[in-house]
C-alpha cells in the first residue's frame, strides 16, 4: 500500500514537472530580458542562419564573397529580433559585431541601432589559440561600457561556447549577467 502512495505521489510530482517546466522557462526568460532592458546583463548571440561550417579557403574578411553569408532565412531571422526585443520594451541597443560579414548583416538585419566592429568577436574558429585572449578581451570590451542603451554582441558559435560552455544554434542568444568573467551568470538562452 505504502509503495502505491509513494509511486502515484512520485508520479503526480514528475508530470508536475513536465508541465510546469515551460512556464518557469518563460519566467527566467522575462526576467532576463528585463535585466537585459535595465543594463544589468547582455545579449550574446550566434550569427543568423548561413549555411555550411567554417569559411572557405580563399576567406577574406573584407570580401563577403570569400565567406559563408546568410541565406533568405537567415536574414529573416535577423530581423525577428526586433519585434521581439520590442515586446519586451527594447526598441534601441548598443550593437557590437564580428567583421565576418554574416554577422554584420544579421546586426544590421536586426535593425536595433549602430553597429560598432569588435575584433574581439571575430571567429577564431580555424585558430583556436586566439580564443582565450579574444574572450578575455571581449569580457574587458563590455564591462568597460558605460550606462546606456542595452548591449547586443553578434559573434560565432565557437566564441560564444567559449564564454558561454552554451553550443548555440543560428540566430540563438545568450543572456549574461553583468559584469561578465570567465564564468558568467547565464540567466537564460533566447532566439525569436
């Protein structure tokens, strides 16, 4: 009899669990955005959709023809981002970019303010010894901003692993507490 109690109890509180596991989700969401909104956190994100891996051969940062770009969804993508940092009274941001041009036309498809170059988040994808000291140095970047509109960083898989320990998918963004260290606060992963 016991062991009937103990396994229906246990049961009601897994499927609790279950269900009540995207509303908390939401909750840390919202919460998020507003620290986001209050310049108490920032917005790392991985690139809009560009499909394949890598760059080619031949890449040449200042020739987007040398790289991988975004597609038509991509570019979609990018500019969900407005409307929905909007619903979240964010209509203006403070952009820092990579120079690879799929992640200047996913800041500027987002549509969210001047875009500022940052090397610190260019790819170190084929040279990962750069790692460490691009991630130390973006650290350093965005904790020395001043107060003002939120902060949006457009950058790549592999940085934002290396800050984050959080393998993104395209267009995915990760909230960071401020200040940022080698092991920021996550305080959640949004996309539109």
């Amino acid at each position: 009899m016991r062991a009937r109690i103990f396994s229906t109890a246990f049961l009601a509180l897994i499927m609790g669990a279950i269900f009540m596991a995207p509303y908390i989700a939401r909750a840390d969401q919202a919460a998020a955005l507003q620290a986001l909104r209050d310049g108490e956190a920032v917005l790392m994100m991985r690139h809009a959709l560009a499909p394949g891996t890598g760059d080619p051969s031949n890449f040449q940062v200042d020739d987007c023809s040398t790289q991988r770009n975004l597609n038509e969804t991509g570019r979609e993508q990018a500019r969900a981002w407005k409307p929905f940092l909007a619903e979240h009274g964010i209509t203006e941001a403070r952009v820092f970019s990579s120079q690879w041009c799929r992640c200047l036309d996913t800041a500027t498809e987002m549509d969210m303010g001047k875009v500022t170059e940052w090397t610190s988040l260019n790819s170190f994808f084929r040279n990962r010894s750069q790692g460490p000291a691009q991630t130390r140095e973006t650290i350093e970047r965005v904790n020395g901003l001043g107060d003002g509109a939120p902060v949006i960083l457009v950058s790549h898989q592999v940085n934002t692993t290396a800050l984050t320990g959080i393998f993104p998918s395209s267009n995915e963004g990760v909230i960071l507490a401020l200040p940022l260290s080698d092991s920021p606060e996550i305080l959640a992963r949004v996309s539109p």
